[in-house]
C-alpha cells in the first residue's frame, strides 16, 4: 500500500493486490473510532466521483471510505478478464490491507454485485448491505436493453452528474467497459441475497427506468432480512442528486440493526 497522495480531500490511498491496483479515498477521524464504517462502492464505467456527496455526508457521523476499482477511475487495465467473484474476492483483501472491518457495504449499480458479493465471501467484511439502484433488472438482462434504460436515466439527470458519468467512461473505455457488462448482465443478484447473513437495505430513485420498482421488491423479498426505500422524484443516480436522503435511510439501517 502506498502513501496518502498529498493535497486531496479527502485523501487517497493506492492499493496494490497482486495485479491488481485499487484506489481508497478515505475519510476518517479518531472521534469516529466506535462508529461502524461505510465502504462506497461504484458502478460500471465509473469512479467514486459520482457518490462524492453521499461520502462526504455520511463522513459527518462515522469513517467513510469511497473505493476505484482496478480499470476505473484512471486506474490501470487488469491484463485478464475478472469475473464479480474475483474482483469481490480482491476487493476483500484491499479493505484487509487498509485495516476496514465490519463495514456497512454500498454499492450502486454493478457496484450493488460487488458488495453483495463480497458480503457472501467475506462476512467479516460486512455488517450490512446497502444497495442503491440494483442490477441487473430482468426487463433489462440484453445490452439493448440496458442501453435504452441508462439513455432514458441520462435525461432526467442533472448535466454535471452526466458530465462526470461520461468523463468516467472515457477513463474506463470501452474494452474493459464491455467486459464487465457480460458479467454484470449474466449475474443474478436475486438469487444471490437470499444467502445474505445480514440485513441488506435497497433503495431507489422514484424515477430510476434502470432498477424498476417491482425487481426492487423482488430483490428485498428474496433476502433474509430486506427493506425497500425510495426516494421520489430522482432517478439512477439518486445518492448524488439527494444524498441526505440517502444518508438518512443508511444510518437509519445501522441503528436499527
């Protein structure tokens, strides 16, 4: 693990496993030490940028830390393909090295296979599951499909959000991009929470086209312990556009549990 990179808030952390290099933008405080922690976890194509003010909201009360995963974010290419178990499996050993246990996992889009996922390998990792517009929807299991609804979502989100979404794309390219989308289209994320050992929160914007209300219910009723929210009036990337409300139903979650 390398130093903290100067003159960033907050302040980011490079972490290499094996061939792999994530990236750990880490907020933490030593009144936050009996806090449980957040781990962020982003989508598809994208970075931590896009959940920059859920972070920065939930780093008022505990220890966050916002993770890049290995191609995304200006990260280098993995040389080999990684399938959702390998990059939860390797995501596992990242939190190891920076000391994160016990963690609440949230991850939005694909980001909701990898915490997911990684709560399934690693249930030292994880004190529950927060996943924010889930996937994949079984209206949208095609790349058609899943193209029509991000285009439909994009016009209903605020042209920073789309800015730092599309610039996150060109980062990510569309090699590595197109790769992961086969893994996160074939990934059947309801089958996969029943087998959850702790309470999993899903939420959703009330206009997100991409994770539609009814597979929403679905994925909370097929987990042991599930509950559904959802925020009005805010699409796909609801933990940027309203982020208090987010916050709120996370630590809601936490103090409930």
């Amino acid at each position: 693990m390398s130093g903290v990179r100067k003159g960033l808030s907050p302040p980011s952390l490079e972490v290499p496993i094996r061939d792999l290099l994530f990236r750990v933008f880490a907020s933490t405080r030593p009144e936050n030490a009996s806090a449980v922690p957040y781990v962020i976890v982003h989508g598809i194509g994208v970075s931590h940028r896009y959940s920059s003010p859920l972070h920065d909201t939930l780093a008022a009360e505990a220890d966050v830390y916002s993770v890049d995963l290995p191609g995304f974010g200006g990260l280098p290419k993995p040389k080999r393909d990684l399938t959702i178990e390998e990059m939860a499996g390797a995501l596992g050993e990242a939190l190891d090295a920076i000391g994160v246990k016990d963690a609440v996992l949230i991850g939005h889009s694909m980001g909701t296979q990898w915490v997911v996922e990684l709560a399934l390998q690693r249930p030292d990792l994880a004190s529950s599951v927060v996943v924010i517009g889930p996937v994949t929807d079984d209206r949208h299991r095609s790349v058609l499909a899943q193209s029509a609804a991000l285009g439909i979502d994009t016009l209903g989100e605020p042209p920073i959000a789309n800015a730092i979404i599309f610039t996150d794309y060109l980062r990510s390219g569309p090699v590595w991009y197109s790769t992961q989308l086969r893994h996160m289209l074939a990934y059947r994320l309801e089958d996969k929470v029943g087998d959850l050992a702790v309470p999993l929160l899903v939420m959703r914007g009330g206009k997100d086209p991409i994770a539609g209300t009814e597979w929403c219910r679905r994925v909370r009723d097929s987990a042991p312990r599930g509950s559904l929210v959802l925020v009005p009036g805010h699409h796909h990337v609801v933990q940027y556009t309203a982020p208090r409300a987010v916050a709120s139903a996370i630590t809601s979650l936490v103090t409930t549990v």
